[in-house]
C-alpha cells in the first residue's frame, strides 16, 4: 500500500516555497535521494526520501508553500516498506543533493609514467646537469646518452641549439620557460602570435573578466536603484570598453616580454613544427629557421571548437570574435551554455543586447553540482531573454537580416533571426597541428596528448602541458604543469600531483568548485558527508544586496577530511582559494571552523559551512546537531 511522505521537520519555518520538484510518478527512489528542494528566506534544503520505494503520486509542484507534515508524495516502499531511514528529519534535510545521473567533465586520462618504467632520465638520480651537449658520463644513463648524441647531431644541421624549447607562450608555455632560465638552462620559446601570453592573457580570461567588470558595475548601478540610489541609464562608448580591456592586456602581455629578456630566455616569432625528435622548423620561405633542442615542452593549447557544417561569416563569432566587441547585437543567440558562454553572455546582457542561450545539454555549467546551478540560474534566468536546454543547434544560415537559427529541443524545432551569433561549445586542443608525428608524439584523434606525472609524453625528452593535455583546460593548471615540466626537463623529481584544481565561473553570481563535487562522489561512490551555509545568514552578503548563495563542503565520511568544496556568489572565486588550501592540507571541519574569519566577510561562510558539520554552528538554528 502507498504511504505518505510528507515534508520533515524544518526548524522554524512556515510556508516555505518549493523551487524543485527532483522526482515524477513511477520513479523508484533509494532512500535518502532528494525529492523536493525547499527554499526559505534563511536556506535552501533539499527533502530526502524516507525510505526506498516506487512513487505513485507527486503532490506537489514547483511554486507551492509547504510546511512541517505536508504530503509530498505517496510511495511504496521496497522490501516489505520498513523504513530505511527514519531520519526524515531537519538534519536530513539541510543537506542538499545533487539529481542522479548527472554528467561530470572527467579529467583526460593520463598514460601510465613511462619514462621512469623504461629507466628514463626521471628514473636515474637527477643530473641538473643532464641537458646540455657532451656524452654519456657518470652516473648518466643509457637513453640519456642516446638522447645527448641525437640531439648534437640535430645541431649540425640546424640555425640554432638550446637545452629547452618551448612551442607556445600561454600560462603553460611562459611559465615553463622561466623556470627552465631560472633553473639555469637556456631557453628558446617559440610562440606564433606577436604578443606572449596565449589564449589566457589574449583573447582569454584578462579580456573576458575585464569585460565582466564593466558588465558587473552596469549591474550593480541598476541594482542599487532598489537601495535609494540612482545612477541613470548607462552610456556605453564601446571604443572606451575596448581601450579598458585591451590596457590590461597589454600591461601584462608587456610586461612578459621584459620578463623573457631579464631571464634571457630567447624569443622566436612564428608556426613552428616538428621535423625530427630533437628539430623544430619554425616560419615560412626566407623567415624560415631549424632550432634543435634536447629537451622540448609542448604548450601549444587549444583553438575554439566549431559547429559542424558551420558557415563563415563575420556575426557568427567564436569567443575571439565576442571579445573583439564589434558592436553591441540587439539580440544575440549563444550556443553552448559552459562557463565561456556564459561569461559572454553575461557582457552582451549587461551591455544591452536580448540574449538567448541554448544548452545541448539539460542544465548550464555542465559538470558542475546541480545545486550550485540552480542557484546561478535563479539569477541568470533574469539576465538573459531565454534559455533553452537539451537543445541542439540544426543549422546557421546567413541572411541579409541576420543569422537564421534552427534550433530543436525538447519541443521540436523552432527558429529565430540574430544579430549575431556566438559559438561556445568547448575548445579543439592543437596536438593535430604541430608535426607531433614527426617528433614520435602521439596524439589522438581529439588532438589531445597523454603525459605521465611529470608531463612526460610518449618520448622520453618532449614533455607536454596545459590545455593540449586535456581537461580541466585552465590557464592556473597550464602554468603548475608548466613548472613540473620545467623542473622535470632539468633533473629535477618533479610530479604534478595535486588533490584539487579550482574552476571558478566568473558570471554574476560566481560558481566556483575545487576537489570531489557531489556529483562525483555519487557515479564513484565516496562516502561524503555535506555541509552547506546560506549567504541568506551572512551579514555581509546582506550589506551587498545579495539575496542568495551557498558555501558547500564536503567531507570524507571515513576520515571527516574536507575533499570538496562549492561555492555561489559574489567573489566565490576568490573564497575558493581558502578551500582548495584547506584540500591540499587535508583538514576536517573543526580545523576550517575554527580558523578565526574576519567579520563581516563572505569568508565567514566558509568558516560556519565548517561549524555546521562540526555541530557547533550559532549562527542557524538546526535542530538535532549537537
Ligand atoms: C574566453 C575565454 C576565457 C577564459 N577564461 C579563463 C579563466 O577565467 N580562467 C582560466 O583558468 N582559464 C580561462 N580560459 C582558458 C585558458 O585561456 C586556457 O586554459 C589557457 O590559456 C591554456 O594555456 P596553454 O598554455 O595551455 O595554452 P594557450 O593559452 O592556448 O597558448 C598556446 C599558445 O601556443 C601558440 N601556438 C599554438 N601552436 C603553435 C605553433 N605550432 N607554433 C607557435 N605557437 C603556437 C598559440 O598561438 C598560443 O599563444 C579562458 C579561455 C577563453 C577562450
């Protein structure tokens, strides 16, 4: 027979308002899955299911206000219908949880460290003096010697030697190069743009996030109308938004340039590619140079990925094109819904065009908890005209009066004329375009190159970093390769061996994640225990006019250590630098709650998130914590 779930104990709360309803008729619920989230002015929650069963009915839906006792559904339970869990109670229903089944970038898997099974240079004692010219000698290994011969003998032939080349100047690329020169070799980086610095410092994160302040004040000025203070509508002069962007840029892009010449590391301009195991050509016709090298570095990165069949014109833009702020659509139609399209999404909104967003898949941030996005979208939903997820661009069609989209979705097909169009579904890693075969790298059909820990490819002398190895494709992952790499190509016994890499969305709010998401936890099965502190409860969120927000933990159920770490909010990418410290230190809850915040800050949230799974938060009532 059916039998009631009704809404647990919540605390103080009356008529609250359910956001999400997780679950329909017929769906066969484990006990403790998320049926219903609840939000109050204090605290989003998530109902879990009492016990595991088959639903018949769903009672309620999303919008509707329910208190302590009220039906949510009706259910049969499995297993004779004793109850699994008899906790529906507050406690059970703080924790929020992520919907089953929910797909997470996973990292490209790396081959097994070669070089050190073969006997390579990493498996030997390190000889930082190893890189140079000169024949095997003591203590030098055999393929050490082999490598040293190969190398002199590129050198014959070639315009130049050096003990390290590097083919890409990104945050992966530069980074390596100057910690090979610091650590004493000498240096040649080949890069094809004019300027240093990479898709990051270019067309890359310092552009975008420069655009996202400006688009942030123009938010933050409508906002405070609300607050008693009126700026008025905004002018935008988009050559003065251009310069503001394009001054940063060029400040730090400079200022690499001056860094490259104090370290001597020598710069060479122009397409470079593999001739050989230890030869780079680099340049066309009379421009054209050979450079032979003893060790290399590939840091050549990634290039936008394009729609299939995708026509060229001028207003179907990729993230380069968006950044280039041409103008300013009316209506703007951007496809993919993953941090890069968001962020230009959000510029274009705050900027004034009608923005619509499609999603192939079924929530934006793919890859990220479902409960932080939920969240974002709350938010977003506000910004733009429409999003449209688990739908598929068909086809882009130039016309006189703009591009004409053909979009399916869950409700068939459907069409629309844009202004412009912006292109943001994921990046092509370069690995098919820099004559890696004739080097003996191995690439795959995705373009992607495998490394061992030290960033060591499949030939032993040539390593490779950053985005052209695979996810997450950051700039701060590029760079900490970069250095391993570096190290690594001078003796030294460096690994790339850390527990979190931080993704931080800089959309209005910020989401920022570090370590082992919900999700995760769930397809591996990690036991983890979830704490999470609504900003609805921190001062200082409310001095910012800010009316929600969440900072998550997770811990390792078995050693209460802190693995994973979710935030939403204002500056959510600075606050989760707090958390990746606190996973690469491995601290448990007590460690984070009582580490001394400084008051009032959104940093507070990060201690009382702690407090909560310790049971000795004050700043919220929950019943049954200690
Ligand atoms: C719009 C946008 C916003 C982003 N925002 C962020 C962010 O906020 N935070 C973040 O962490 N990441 C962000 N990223 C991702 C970040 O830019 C990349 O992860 C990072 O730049 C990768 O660094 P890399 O060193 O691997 O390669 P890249 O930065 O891609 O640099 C590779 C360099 O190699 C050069 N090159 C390639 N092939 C050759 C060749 N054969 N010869 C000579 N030179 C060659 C290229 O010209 C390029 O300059 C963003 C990306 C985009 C597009």
């Amino acid at each position: 027979m059916a039998r009631e779930i009704k809404v647990p104990n919540i605390g103080d709360f009356e008529a609250v308002e359910v956001i999400d309803v997780l679950v329909k008729a017929g769906d066969t619920v484990a006990a403790e899955d998320s049926l219903i989230t609840l939000e109050s002015d204090k605290a989003a929650m998530d109902v879990p299911s009492p016990f595991a069963g088959k639903l018949t009915e769903v009672k309620v839906k999303v919008g509707d206000k329910v208190s302590e006792g009220d039906v949510i559904a009706l259910a049969e339970a499995s297993g004779g219908g004793e109850e699994a869990a008899p906790d529906n109670d507050a406690d059970s229903a703080q924790g929020e949880h992520s919907k089953a089944g929910e797909k997470q970038e996973q990292p490209e898997p790396r081959s097994e460290p070669e070089a050190e099974a073969t006997g390579g240079e990493s498996a030997g004692e390190p000889s930082r003096a190893d890189t140079g010219a000169g024949a095997a000698g003591p203590g030098r290994s055999a393929p050490d010697a082999e490598a040293d011969a190969a190398y002199e003998s590129a050198k014959q032939g070639a315009d130049r030697g050096c003990e390290v080349l590097i083919l890409g100047a990104g945050p992966g690329g530069y980074t390596a190069a100057f910690r090979a020169a610091d650590l004493g070799r000498n240096v040649v980086l080949v890069e094809a743009r004019e300027r240093l610095g990479g898709v990051c410092l270019n067309v890359g994160c310092i552009p975008s996030k420069a655009l996202l302040h400006a688009a942030e004040v123009i938010e933050q000025a409508h906002a405070m109308q609300q607050n008693g203070v009126e700026f008025g509508k905004p002018k935008i002069n988009l050559d003065g938004v251009r310069d503001f962007e394009q001054n940063a840029v060029k400040k730090l892009t400079g200022g690499l340039a001056q860094m490259a010449k104090q370290r001597k590391v020598s710069v060479v301009t122009g397409y470079g590619r593999f001739t050989g195991p230890h030869l780079l050509e680099v340049g066309e016709g009379k421009h054209k140079q050979t450079i032979a090298f003893r060790h290399a570095i590939i840091a050549a990165g990634s290039e936008p990925a394009r729609l299939p069949g995708q026509p060229d014109d001028p207003r179907i833009m990729d993230s380069t094109g968006a950044l280039e702020l041409a103008d300013i659509p009316k209506k703007l139609l951007v496809v993919g819904g993953g941090i890069i399209g968001l962020e230009m999404a959000q510029v274009y909104a705050a900027l004034g065009s009608q923005v619509t967003v499609v999603e192939l898949t079924d929530g934006l941030m793919p890859g990220t908890d479902r409960d932080l996005v939920r969240i974002y979208q709350k938010q977003a939903g506000e910004q733009f005209e429409a999003v449209h997820l688990e739908t598929g661009v068909k086809e882009l069609k130039p016309q006189k009066n703009g591009i004409h989209a053909k979009c399916e979705g869950p409700d068939g097909e459907w069409g629309g004329i844009y202004d412009r169009v912006l292109v943001a579904i994921g990046r092509r890693a370069n690995g098919k375009e820099i004559g890696a075969d004739a080097a003996g790298v191995s690439v795959n059909d995705r373009g992607l190159i495998s490394v061992d820990s030290q960033m060591r490819t499949n030939v032993d002398h040539i390593f490779a970093i950053g985005d052209i190895v695979g996810q997450p494709m950051l700039a701060h992952k590029a760079s900490h390769e970069g250095k391993v790499a570096a190290e690594a190509a001078s003796g030294e016994r460096s690994h790339f061996d850390v527990r979190a890499i931080p993704s931080v969305a800089y959309t209005h709010p910020e989401v920022a994640w570090a370590g082992v998401t919900e999700t995760r936890a769930g397809e591996e099965g990690i036991a983890v225990e979830k704490a999470a502190f609504p900003w609805q409860a921190n001062g200082r969120a409310l001095t910012l006019g800010v009316s929600s927000g969440t900072t998550k933990l997770l811990f390792d159920k078995d050693n209460g250590r802190i693995v994973g770490a979710g935030i939403v909010g204002p500056n959510a990418g600075e606050l989760i630098a707090e958390l990746v410290l606190a996973i690469e230190m491995g601290c448990d809850a007590e460690d984070i709650g009582l580490t001394v915040h400084p008051h009032p800050t959104l940093s507070e949230s990060v201690g009382m998130a702690a407090e909560i799974a310790a049971g000795t938060i004050t700043d919220l009532y929950l019943p049954k914590k200690r």
